[in-house]
C-alpha cells in the first residue's frame, strides 16, 4: 500500500463523524501486489528483455475494504503503482 493512500485514509478517518466510526475497524489495503508484476512494470519502463516467471500463485483471500470505501476512501490504483515504479526506475538508472 503507498504511503499517500495510507495517509489519505488517516485523513478520512480523523474527518469522518465519530458516532459513525466509532468502536469500528476498517481494513486500508488495495490490493495484492506480487513481485512479479512490479518487475514487468520495470521490464516495460526499462525496455529490458528479462524473462520474469510466473511463480507467485497470489493470495488465498483478498482483504475487503468495502466499510472504508463507504466512506470515502478511494485508492491510487495502477497508476499510482506504475507512477512509483517509474520513480523508483528514474532513481536507480538516471538519463
């Protein structure tokens, strides 16, 4: 999860109205990311021609996130994921 979705989450929370949120728990995950697709993210920005296997089977469950989103909660999705990659690309391979 990226640190700008968790803090909009905090931000959420500490504006939503108490009596609603109140003795709740609320689950702040997007989404499973493998390994693997974070590398072909890089592969594709790099235009490499490294082979990346398929040996991550993902999760058993996804985490619901179904009482955050009721009450605003939207997360960064692929773009921000493939926005952070291409910052962490930029970082270690500089033009």
């Amino acid at each position: 999860m990226h640190a700008a979705d968790v803090a909009k989450a905090i931000e959420l929370l500490l504006l939503a109205d108490a009596k609603t949120i109140a003795g709740q728990a609320f689950n702040c995950y997007e989404r499973y990311i493998a390994e693997q697709e974070v590398a072909r993210i890089a592969k594709e920005l790099t235009k490499s021609n490294s082979s990346i296997a398929d040996l991550n089977r993902g999760p058993k469950h996804q985490i619901s996130t179904r009482k955050i989103q009721a009450i605003g909660m939207t997360f960064g999705g692929d773009g921000l994921l493939r926005q952070t990659v291409e910052e962490l690309v930029k970082a270690h391979h500089p033009k």
